[in-house]
C-alpha cells in the first residue's frame, strides 16, 4: 500500500504520552485532535471525532476486543481498519504509530 502523509512527533516516549486512566491521550498534530491509544496490541491513533456523531472519542474507552467505543452512542471502532464493529458502514479515520529512538511519531 503507498504511503501518505508525514510524519509527526507527538512525544519524546511512550512514557511521556499523558494516557487518561483508559489509555488514550489526546493530541493535536498537523491542526487535527488525534487520540493515541495504548493497547495490548501496540499504540493506535484514530481521529477524536466519532464517525457517527461526532463524539469525542478521546472520551470514550476500549472493549475486550481492542475496539474504541465512543461514550455518545456507544457505537465501537476497529482501530487496524477503522470499520464499526456492526458492520453499519461508518469508518473511523485511523492513522499508523511508529516509536523510534526519536520518539512517538504519528503519519498524518
Ligand atoms: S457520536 Fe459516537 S456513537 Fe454516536
């Protein structure tokens, strides 16, 4: 798959991250709020606008599947393919994390 976009730094490490109490940190890269998500499978980034309502997802938390759940509806997100969990046809805007020496870099 190309790759677009560039990337940006959002922290100088993982530690420094300010995660809430659910794991998820909001951000502002590029002019956009972005949500980083600290899961069992790695960190995730998803837009903060909930694609149902606009929901602020950086409010919500993550299911035993590894899905965002937006607290609004309650409407839950796949965070690899940004699909909601029911299959309705609303996308969540996702974005790929990478941590190097440098830091914690989002592609926007
Ligand atoms: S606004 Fe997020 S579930 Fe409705």
């Amino acid at each position: 798959m190309k790759e677009t976009g560039e990337w940006y730094k959002v922290s100088e490490s993982v530690e420094a991250i300010p995660f809430n109490e659910k794991k998820i940190a909001l951000v502002e890269v590029a002019g956009k709020k972005i949500c980083v998500i600290n899961t069992a499978a790695g960190l995730k980034a998803c837009t903060n606008r909930c694609p149902h309502a606009g929901g602020n997802l950086s409010e919500g938390f993550i299911d035993n599947k590894g899905n965002i759940v937006c607290c609004v509806h309650y409407y839950k997100f796949n965070l690899n393919t940004g699909r909601d969990a029911l299959n309705e046809g609303y996308f969540l805007k996702t974005y790929p994390v990478k941590t190097t020496e440098e830091g914690v870099f989002v592609r926007v």
